[in-house]
C-alpha cells in the first residue's frame, strides 16, 4: 500500500529545514572569520539551534493544538523563512543567534505536528515508513542541501546559504497548501486528549529512558557533525574542497539508514537499537582512533550516518508507538529529545576544543556519549526484567 502524497510533502518540507539545521558544519569557518569569533562560538549556532528546538517542540504544540493541522504547517514554515532572511542580512553575531533560536522554534512546531500527522495518515503496518519518509527529508538534506550550503559558502560567502534555505522552503509552502488535510486533527479522530493526560503519558517510566537514550545518541551525533570540517581540514588534512563531499557521503549513509529503518526496525527492534547503538560507540572510537588517514575517515563517515540516523528514525518510531497516549504531544516529545542532543553535543564538543584537546577530541566525546546511552539502555532492560514485566521491544 503506497504512502499518501502528503505524506512527501512533509519529508519535502522537513528537507529544507534540516538543510538548515545541518549546513553550519561546512560553515563554521567562515562564519567565525566573517563575524570575528572563535570555531566554539561558531558550533553554537547550531546548539541555538538545538536548544530552540527543545523549548519549541511542546510550546509550539501546545500553541497550534487547536489549529487545523494545515495551517499551523503554514504558519511555522513561514516563520522559519523570515528568520533566515534577517539571519542572511544581519551583520551581527548575536543578532545572527537569535535568528537561529527563532527559527528553530518555528521549525520545533513544524516537526511536531508534522511526526503527528505523518503517523495518523496511515494505518499501523506503515507507521515506521511514514516515520522515515519524514526523517529522510533530513538526510537528502545531508546528502544535498548541506553540501550544496557548504559549497555555497565556499563559493560567494555563508549568507548563500541562509539565502538558499528561504528560497528552497517556498516549494514546499505551496505543496502542504495543496495537499495536507486542513482538519484540526488532519483526519477523522475524536477531539484532542486532554493536556494533563498526554502529560502523564509523557512523564511516566516507560518513556523516561527512550527519551534519553535518544538525547544521549542524538548528542553523540551532532558533537561530531558540528565540527566535521575542522577535523577533515585540520586533522585529516583534506582541502576545503573535500568537504561538502564528505558530507553528502555522510548523508548517504544517513539515507540509507533511514530507509532500513523504515523497513525492518519495527521487526525486531530491539536487536536493531542494540547492535546500532554498539556499532556507534565503535564507529565514533575508531574515526577519532584514524582521524588521520583521510582515506579511513572517508570510508567511517558514510558508515556512522548510517548507525546514526538507522538507529534514531529506530527509537523515534518506538518513541511514537509508546506515546500513543499523547497524540498531540508525542512528536513534539520525539523533537525535543532529538534536539537536547544536538544541543548538548556541539557544547560539550566546543567544550573540548577550547580545552585544548584537539579537533580529535569531539569524536571522542562522542564515542563517551554513546557509551552512556548504552547504559541508559541497559538499565532500562534491567529495571524492566526485576519489576517481572516483560521487555516487548
């Protein structure tokens, strides 16, 4: 059974923002030379980013729960181009900041009620590909809109970029006008569960761990991401040039996690989260192990994007089927888990940096990252296994 065309559409939406999101990591440089501050203050942009995403995700769902979900889509995109235009046009560092924590509120209100839709089009047997289609929009963002920003900024300055994510975002403004349902609830559900009762479902112990296992390997993400062009430039010893093309390779893997997720996660998921968030922890060790040999960094990164966003679209799905309970609330849960850590992971690798450890030393904090969540994981089996109920995945 195919997937409803609006379905595309929000993955099409979701690919503009998470170019977005994204491009700063083929940026930094620039950007810090432009504005006259250090690579660390550069990478928390994209921690701005992050952190307006976590605090927009469930004021921005609360904020629109009563609107037709096709005019809050509307409203959040449109939003999300303003600020890029005064983030193109500003001269100012702090100014350029704000724009990215108004913009990431925007984009926090997108992606919520965007996961929510997605899921309620289609019947359970495709929730998961419904869920990665959504996802995919930001690895073709990685694969195309990052590298193309990055080369963007290479070529006529950093402001292309922020340029480009406007003018790419209207497209995909005219297709959910044309195809989204315009309902309150986008389908023929009863009226929206009460705020206190998604509450209890969000903060009960069922969720608590899947909400930081996905902050922790999200985190373990985007410290190594933000500062992927330092280390291929400064470390590995690659020209500026290679960049965008280790970063579409990144986002090559990451589409092709993603679409393995959609399609066998939900099989035996908890055998895919165990093995994906092993295979991350020893990913993130032997790139900062090999960090330079340009020709082992360039075979790693495909390979993490793959365990990266496989494993997450994986935990975003089982996020989804647990908050059932919270239909207004879930994606907007997913958001901000997601975005906790790609707002703690650029700090802690800046933190690193300015440590005087090395551009090796995000990758390692990375690795450190995923060695909690696996702990966090492990715990939950263990709490789960003693209280005598059983684990279903």
């Amino acid at each position: 059974m195919p997937l409803p065309f609006a379905v595309y559409v929000l993955g099409l939406a979701v690919f503009a923002q998470g170019t977005s999101e994204f491009m700063l990591s083929g940026l930094v440089s620039s950007i810090a030379a432009d504005l006259g501050v250090s690579l660390a203050a550069a990478g928390l942009l994209t921690s701005a980013f992050a952190v307006g995403m976590v605090l927009g995700a469930p004021l921005m769902a609360l904020f629109s729960r009563t609107w037709p979900r096709r005019r809050a889509l509307l409203f959040f995109l449109a939003v999300f181009v303003a600020a890029h235009i005064a983030g193109a046009l500003t001269p100012s560092y702090g100014v350029l900041l704000a724009t990215r924590f108004v913009g990431a509120l925007a984009n926090a209100g997108f992606w919520a009620v965007a996961l929510t839709a997605a899921v309620s089009m289609v019947p359970d047997r495709l929730k998961g590909r419904a869920t990665a289609v959504v996802v995919g929009g930001v690895t073709i963002a990685c694969v195309v809109g990052v590298p193309a920003g990055a080369a963007l900024g290479e070529r006529w300055g950093w402001r292309a970029a922020f340029w480009a994510v406007a003018l790419v975002s209207l497209p995909a403004f005219a297709a959910i006008l044309r195809t989204v349902p315009g309902g309150v609830r986008g389908d023929r559900e009863a009226a929206p569960v009460p705020v206190r009762d998604e509450l209890r479902v969000l903060t009960g112990p069922r969720l608590r761990p899947t909400l930081l296992t996905m902050a922790l390997v999200q985190g373990a993400t985007f410290c190594a991401f933000s500062y992927l062009e330092p280390l291929l430039t400064r470390t590995a010893g690659l020209g500026a040039a290679w960049v965008p093309a280790a970063l579409a390779l990144f986002g090559a893997g990451a589409f092709l996690g993603v679409t393995v997720a959609g399609r066998y996660a939900e099989r035996r998921p908890t055998a895919f989260l165990t093995y994906g968030m092993v295979a991350l922890a020893l990913g993130w060790s032997a790139l900062a192990l090999t960090a330079g040999r340009p020709v082992a960094v360039l075979v790693l990164i495909p390979l993490l994007g793959l365990l990266a966003f496989g494993t997450g679209t994986a935990l975003i799905t089982r996020l989804l089927g647990q908050a059932a309970g919270a239909p207004t609330l879930a994606g907007a849960s997913a958001t901000a888990a997601f975005n906790l850590g790609a707002a703690v992971g650029p700090w802690a690798g800046g933190l690193a940096l300015d440590a005087g450890l090395g551009h090796r030393a995000p990758v390692w904090v990375s690795a450190a990252l995923m060695g909690l969540a696996l702990v966090v994981a492990g715990a939950r089996r263990v709490a789960v296994a003693v209280s005598g109920v059983r684990v279903t995945g």
